[in-house]
C-alpha cells in the first residue's frame, strides 16, 4: 500500500467527500480503523479527519495513534476530551469495556464536535461499540449519513443484528439458550459473548443497544472477503437475518500500514526452514493464568517443533512487568533454546505471519488475527476465549476450512487447563496436515484475489466510494 497520502482534494478548494472517523478503543477495534483509513488516504480524493479520545487506555493505542498522524499529516485530527466517568457501580469492569462507556456517556458532545468540521463533513464512520449513540447524532442532529466499520467476522454482525429480535421473540433480556439466525443457522449457547448471559453487565447493554440501532446505518464496512464467509454475507445482504438490513461492504481483509512498528524477530525466523515455525500469540488483550502459560510452554517443548511465543501476563500492556524467568518454568528457556523464542513485547504480526518460516498460528481467534493469517495463506489452530466474539470466529475458521479448532479448549482456569501432551500432540497435528495447508494457501489466494483490481472486496470498496459522491 502506498503510503505517502495526497493533499487532501478539500484543501484544495475541490469537493472531495469528508468523512469523520469516531474510532473506539482496544487495538482490535482501532486497527480496522487505522487499515480502512490509510487505505482511503492512499487513494487521495477523500479529506479525513479522526476523532481521537484522550486521554487512551493503552500504550499501544497511544503509540498508534501518533505513528498514524505523522505517516499521513493530510489527515485532520479532532481532539475528543471525554467526561469523567465517576459510576462506583462499574467497578471492576473490562478497562475497555468502560472506555466504550466513557464514549457512549460522552457522545452527546461529538454533535457540536463534527458540526464545527472543515471542510463540512459529509459522512461519518464509526464503531460498532459506539453505534446507537452515535448514529441517531450523526443521521437526526446533523443530517449526515452514518456507517459502521465492524470489527469481527459476518457471522458476529449476523447474530448482533439478530439478537434483539431474538430476545423479544423469547421475551427475555440476556443470552439463554441457542439462537437460531434466518439465513444462518443455529447458534449454540456457548458461542457468543458469554458475558450475554449476564443481564446486568455493561457489555449485554451496550451490545443489545447497539444491535438495535445498527439496522439504521446507512452501510456496515467488514474486514472479511465474499470468499471466506460466502454464507454469512449472503445472509446479511439478502435481508434474511433483518429485513431491510444496510448494505454490508465486505472490503477485506484490510492491510496492515507501515506505521504499525513491532518485532519480528525477521533474522532468526530466516534461518528456520520454510513452514517450520509455531507462531503463538493471544491477542492484545488476553492474560493468560500462569499454570495455562507453563503448560503451553511444556506442550510447545514436547512437540519438538520450531517456535515464537508471545506471552502476556494482563490485560493492559502498561501494567505488565512480569519477567519471562517468572512466568515460564525454570530452565525452560535454556532447553528450548534455538529453537524456541519467547517475547513479552508487541510484535508486527502481519510481518511475522507473512514471514516463509511460519507454518502454523496457535491463536486467540481475534477477527483481525483471523484475517491475517487467512491472507498469508497461513493455518490456525484456534484455541478461542469464551469472552468476545472468539468462539464465533473460530466458526469461520472450521468452515473456512484453514484450521482446526477444539472446542473443549478452554481458558477457564484450573478446573478446564489444557494440558502439555495434547497441546503437544495437536500442534503436531495440525503442521503435519497437508489437507489443512493446501487449504490455507488456497484462502490465502482468494484473499489477494479478492483485493486486486476487479476482486470482490475492491468493488465493494468503489460501491462504498461511490455512495459517498
Ligand atoms: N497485534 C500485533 N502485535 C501484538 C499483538 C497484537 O500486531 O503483539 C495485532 C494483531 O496483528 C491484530 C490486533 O493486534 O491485528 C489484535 O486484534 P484481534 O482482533 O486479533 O484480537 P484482540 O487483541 O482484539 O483480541
Ligand atoms: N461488539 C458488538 N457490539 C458491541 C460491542 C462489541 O458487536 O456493542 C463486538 C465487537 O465486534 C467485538 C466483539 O463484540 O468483536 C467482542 O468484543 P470485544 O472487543 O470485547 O472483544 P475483542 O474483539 O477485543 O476480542
């Protein structure tokens, strides 16, 4: 992707569409963003502005924000000073979960924000965490059409979207049982969110408020291709899983920017032979409990197979200064020593996934992690949380074909640890399995095709375009 952006077209005097970014927070969220967005800048006729919430949650999200603006100085950057959010009956909640918070409390200031734009804004994109504040403000106050840029998989948008129809259709307020989508099919009850099943959490009220309102967007950009979720898009664009839904964009899979520094570890993975490494990695958010990271460790030496682990020990980057001797057991390192990496560091996974000598991704299942391994050809061994959307994922890697996913590999603590041998043993499984691989660079064929000139998610991205004239 070419990244130097033009002079946007509006200081030009010209009649370039603008379009106001309201971004949300965690980098999952955030990197759809920075990806959609370097991606219009590129392309030059569109002015751009980003409304940033400060102060951030993250290191990583502040990092990001700042490599962003000084790659692309074309792009306007609208400061967003949230309200303090004094509620003592939130204690205790995700870190993330209660910035989304801050920014749904806050977004009754976003109106006067995106008003006060110049040149006038003439759309506005934001996140689905966001979404039924912002789109009565952007379509009622200010007449401006809104769009979401959803961060997970078709799958997850079909059941946000049919999940309040769902609950009024049992009279219920939560996640009780199955959920079976038109157009889908049947959603087992430990698939979704599990934290659905709570009325009373913030994240239930957020989301069941949101998959009410997304129906009134005016378009829902994905991070997918026509290829990877065939049935899920259909569904969604035939008005089978809502009547009258938006138009769903698929655009994806969106590419990572150079402004996304971070480790490779490029030197040591070229001296490994071609598909021989494990890259193992849970996301930007996810601790893993202490006994869960000694057995992935034992399991990854007992495979006897080439590795790149990332270990994280909490959930916000700035509070983790655990030491890898103090987590991993003692003479782990030295045994594995050469074969083996292990970093406590933010590596640029697109870099590593993309690098010859990986083979397999042990992963978390984060939708945007999904997408990169599915573009670079590379096979999962899906080992999905039960939190967020990550059980669902997971779905569209074992459809999709590129992967393996065991379903009673769970993260919930003692009672449920996964142990070494079988971590061993399906490690081994997978970066033997020739079908699985075939498969992998197959997806990852159709994810180029799909991006290239004439491809599926190039002309949803010229549809999108177009709606904006
Ligand atoms: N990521 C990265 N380096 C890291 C950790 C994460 O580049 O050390 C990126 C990863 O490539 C992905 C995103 O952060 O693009 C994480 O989003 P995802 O949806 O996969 O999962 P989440 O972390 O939100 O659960
Ligand atoms: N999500 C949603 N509606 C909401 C909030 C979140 O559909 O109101 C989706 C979002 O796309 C995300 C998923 O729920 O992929 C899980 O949220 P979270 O960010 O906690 O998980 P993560 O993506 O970081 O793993």
């Amino acid at each position: 992707m070419a990244l130097v952006a033009k002079p946007s077209s509006g200081d030009q005097g010209g009649d370039a569409p603008h379009l106001v970014f309201i971004p949300s927070a965690g980098m999952g969220h955030l990197l759809p963003f920075s990806r959609f967005i370097a991606a219009l800048a590129s392309q030059g006729n569109v002015d751009i502005s980003v409304v940033t919430a400060l102060p951030m949650v993250s290191q990583a999200e502040a990092e990001h924000f700042a490599a962003l603006f000084a790659a692309f100085p074309a792009i306007r950057r609208i400061d967003f000073n949230l309200l303090p959010l004094d509620d003592a009956t939130l204690a205790g909640t995700d870190p993330f979960v209660l910035r989304w918070e801050s920014l749904r409390r806050s977004a009754h200031l976003l109106g006067p924000l995106i008003a006060g734009a110049t040149p006038r804004a003439s759309a506005v994109v934001t996140d689905v965490s966001l979404a039924s504040q912002v789109i009565p403000i952007a379509k009622k106050e200010l007449q401006l059409p809104c769009h979401i840029l959803f961060s997970s998989c078709a799958t997850m948008l079909s059941f946000l979207a049919y999940f309040p129809t769902h609950l009024d259709g049992a009279n219920a307020d939560h996640l009780a049982g199955d959920v079976d989508i038109p157009g889908i099919g049947r959603i087992p009850v430990d698939y979704p969110p599990n934290v659905l099943r709570n009325p009373d959490s913030l994240f239930t009220k957020q989301f069941i408020a949101n998959g009410r309102e997304i129906a009134e967007a005016d378009g829902i950009l994905l991070n997918t291709f026509d290829a990877l979720e065939p049935e899920a898009l259909a569904a969604l664009r035939d008005g089978k899983v809502v009547p009258g839904f938006p138009p769903v964009f698929a655009v994806g899979p969106l590419k990572s920017t150079s402004t996304e520094k971070g480790a490779v570890h490029g030197a040591w993975l070229d001296e490994q032979p071609a598909r021989s490494v494990v890259y193992v990695a849970f996301g930007n958010r996810n601790a893993a409990a202490l006994d869960q990271i000694r057995e992935i460790g034992a399991g990854l030496e007992a495979s006897g197979c080439r590795f790149l682990w990332v270990v994280k020990t909490t959930v916000v980057d700035r509070e983790d200064t655990a030491e890898l001797n103090n987590v991993l057991d003692d003479g782990f390192l030295g045994r594995v020593h050469g074969r083996g990496l292990v970093i406590k560091e933010w590596v640029d996974q697109e870099a590593v996934l993309r690098h010859p000598a990986v083979g397999l991704y042990v992963s978390h299942c984060g939708w945007n992690s999904v997408t990169e391994s599915a573009a670079c050809g590379v096979p999962m061994l899906a080992w999905p949380m039960t939190l967020g959307d990550q059980r669902l994922v997971a779905t569209v890697i074992r459809s999709a074909g590129f992967g393996l996913w065991l379903e009673h590999w769970s993260w919930d603590r003692e009672s449920s640890l996964v142990r070494a041998a079988e971590i061993a043993e399906k490690v081994k499984a997978v970066m033997g399995d020739e079908a699985i691989s075939a498969r992998a660079k197959e997806v990852g064929r159709e994810a180029t095709k799909a991006v290239a000139p004439g491809g599926s998610s190039h002309r949803s991205m010229q549809e999108f375009l177009a709606t904006l004239k």
